[in-house]
C-alpha cells in the first residue's frame, strides 16, 4: 500500500533479545575502550561546550570509478546552514572533512581509527562507502556513525544509523517494495512484465540482488533470473557472454526490465552499452547513474541514455522547497557552479538527520544521551522521506523516486514516494 513520505511508515519492532544483545555488542568494551570513548573535556569525545567535532569515511577514489565524493559537500553545506543559525543547543558542528577508503575494507577501518584516536571526532557523519571496513571497530568503540546504509554491515548495530534506515536487511525483516513498484507505475503495471538483476561479486552488490529482486517481485514482477557473475574490481572486456545470458533469460527472450545493483561507472556504461549492441529494447534502471558527471564523456552519456536511476530522495528537479533549500545551501558553500549528484544529497540528509538526532539528545551531550535519542527517533522530510528507529536498524525507509537521462538531461519520471516494506 503507498503512503506519503510525510505520513506514516512501516514500523516493525525489533524484538527485546536482539534489542538486548545489540546493547551488549556495544556496551561490552573493555575499560580502556570506554575511556577513550569518553575522554573530551564534556564528558564525550569530540564534544567540547561550544562544538561537536565530526569526520566522515567516503568512496572518493575507486578502480571501477564509483565514487561517493560529493556526499562531503553536502555535509558540509548542511552543517553550515546550522552553524550559521546558532548550532545544536549552543555548540557550532566542526566538520574536519572525509577520509578516502578507496573502496577497500582496510582504508576504511584505518580511515576509521584515525578519526576517533586521533582526531577525536564525537561522530563519523557522512559515511558512504559500499566496502566499509570500520564497522566493527566503530562498534566496539560506541562510535555512532551516520550515512547512506548500502551494506548489510550497517544493519543490526547500535552505533550505525542510516539516514534512510538499514538497506540490506537479513531474512525475515523488512525489504523495501519502492523501487519496484516504481518502475511497475512508469510502466502502467508489473502484470505479464519480466525483469533481471545484475550485480557483481562484490558483498554488497551480491547481497543487493536479494533485497532488489524482491522488491520487484512484491511489484508483481516475474523475475526472469539474476546474477552476481561479475568481477568486482573491473569490468570485462568481452560483454557478450553475460548480455546473451540476459537477453535469453525470459524463456528465450530478452527481459522487459534490467536492474543493475552495481557500483561503478564503467561497468554500468559498459553493460548499457553492450545491451544495446544487442538490440535491448526494454526498461533500463540502477541506483548510481543519476549522475551529472556522466554527461561530460559522450561515449558514456550515450550508453547510459533513456536509463531509469532510482535515487533515494527527491530529485534536484523538483520544485519540493526541501529541494530548493538544499540547492540554496549547496551552492552558497560549494558555489554556483557546484556539481549536484546523488552523493551531495545522500551527504546532506545524513547531516540533516544526525542534527536532528543531536538536538533530541539535549544539552547534557555524551554518546549515551546521543544513543539513547537516536534510538527511538522518527523524522519525516519531503526531501528524503523518512526515517525511524528501532525500525531502521533492520529495514529501510522504503522511499524513492525515478529519474531518467535522455538527450543530455535528467528529468523526474516518479517523485519521491515511500511505500510499506515487505519480509525478506
């Protein structure tokens, strides 16, 4: 059933066991682990009476070319705008910037390190990184860090929030329907229409065709098959074994809808490209190619032309004056000339909702008065939809939009809408 992004939600209640063994994930450091955690002149690391200190962990640089770089202005501008309007109960957000993982586990968990025994940061906000290694550590240390939750080692921990909930939730929670049933309204209905999803072997692409495959069969999709066959680290040369796989799978057929899961550039275009070559006709759809750098190589504009991106807020073209207040912040920040992809957003409503979070824990603030806030928190935005926890440590928000690339411009195909989740 649809609902507003600004009405009600999906709110499945974590049970009190796993409620108890989450506390105990975190609450079980050692000693030394506890002192550090709280050794800031206020009682909390990174906290001081006039200021929050906060640093974040992103994909800037990658092998396949994905990168989550402008989810760091976002933040930036987001803080900004609080900054300037007096700060959370009195205390200015020092932003000190990202840290790049490059994409490999064990950047991030030593990016991760960094920020909270050196720098002293009281959060990481933003972290946007499909191969995040600092998870654990930040865990064990009862870090809270705030970002864009694409892998499964975000779901399940006390001191992870994504700005819009848990998005690779285990079985038997809650996956979200949007995306599909997004596409099943572009196409007037999801009866008789088949559709594949692709990813690579990567963790969070092979866990994504889980929850993505479900979303369109909740739709009333028939799934013609999916694959996660695909090298992580670079795309292959040769196409054609997998576009043929593809383009048989519906009893023979090509069929009427492909998802790919991947994160990367190149292997998007890649695959696009070859589909094509192929003779595709039908319905093309991703989560990264809504993507103004894309427009800048022709060979790639062209590949990814008439693609579907499914991003998780409402979209730079809209006239939401969510939307327009973000724009205006952005650009007083980054200038007018500032690159508006999916990232900037995703880096500015994860500031958003960590700001939030801070002004509902009060004055008096250590990471426990921080954790016991963020955990029973529900937020509504026409900018991003939605989100709220306990729930959204175990399922997503289930929120998105449709925007489509053709002839050099992006233009909304679905606005923002958020629909009920349903069992993994």
């Amino acid at each position: 059933m649809q609902t507003s992004p600004t009405l009600r939600s999906a709110t499945a209640a974590v049970p009190a066991a796993a409620l108890t063994a989450l506390t105990c994930l975190t609450g079980c450091a050692t000693s030394n682990e506890a002192n550090e955690a709280s050794s800031g002149p206020s009682g909390a690391a990174g906290v001081t009476d006039d200021a929050v200190k906060v640093g974040g962990v992103l994909t800037v640089t990658s092998a396949t070319g994905y990168s989550t770089g402008g989810a760091e202005l976002g933040a930036k501008a987001r803080f900004a705008r609080a900054n300037a309007e007096g700060g959370v109960h009195g205390r200015r957000i020092e932003f000190i910037g990202v840290e790049d993982d490059g994409m490999t586990p064990d950047k991030g968990a030593a990016a991760a390190r960094r920020l909270v025994q050196k720098e002293k940061v009281f959060a990481l906000v933003p972290v946007s990184a499909p191969q995040f290694g600092g998870a654990e550590f930040l865990e064990r240390r009862n870090v809270p860090w705030i970002g864009w939750a694409t892998g499964p080692f975000w779901c399940g921990k006390r001191s992870a929030f994504g700005f819009n909930g848990c998005l690779a939730p285990s079985p038997g929670h809650g996956t979200q329907t949007w995306w599909g049933r997004q596409v099943a309204a572009q196409l007037g209905g999801a009866a008789g229409r088949s559709v594949w999803v692709q990813a690579t072997d990567s963790t969070a692409s092979k866990y994504g065709v889980q929850t993505i495959a479900k979303s369109f069969t909740a739709a009333g999709f028939t799934l013609a098959g999916t694959s996660a066959a695909l090298p992580a680290q670079s795309p292959p040369q040769d196409w054609s074994p997998y576009v043929n796989k593809i383009m048989k799978s519906d009893g023979g057929k090509a069929p009427d809808v492909v998802v790919s899961v991947m994160a990367g550039g190149k292997f998007n275009s890649g695959l696009y490209a070859a589909l094509k070559k192929a003779g595709y006709t039908g319905m093309i759809t991703d989560a990264t190619s809504y993507d103004p750098h894309v427009l800048r190589d022709q060979q790639t504009a062209r590949a990814l032309d008439g693609v579907y991106a499914a991003p998780q807020f409402e979209p730079y073209e809209s006239d939401a004056p969510e939307v327009a207040r973000l724009k205006a912040d952005v650009r007083k920040v980054g200038g007018p000339d500032a690159v508006l992809d999916q990232h900037v957003a995703t880096g500015y409503w994860s500031a958003d909702v960590f700001l939030k979070m801070l002004e509902k824990a009060g004055k008096d603030l250590t990471r426990e008065s921080f954790f016991k806030a963020a955990e029973d928190f529900s937020y509504e935005n026409r900018g991003f939809g939605r989100t709220r926890f306990p729930a959204g440590k175990t399922e997503p928000s289930g929120c998105g939009a449709l925007v489509r690339l053709r002839g050099g411009a992006f233009t909304v195909a679905q606005h923002l809408r958020c629909f009920d989740n349903t069992t993994l």
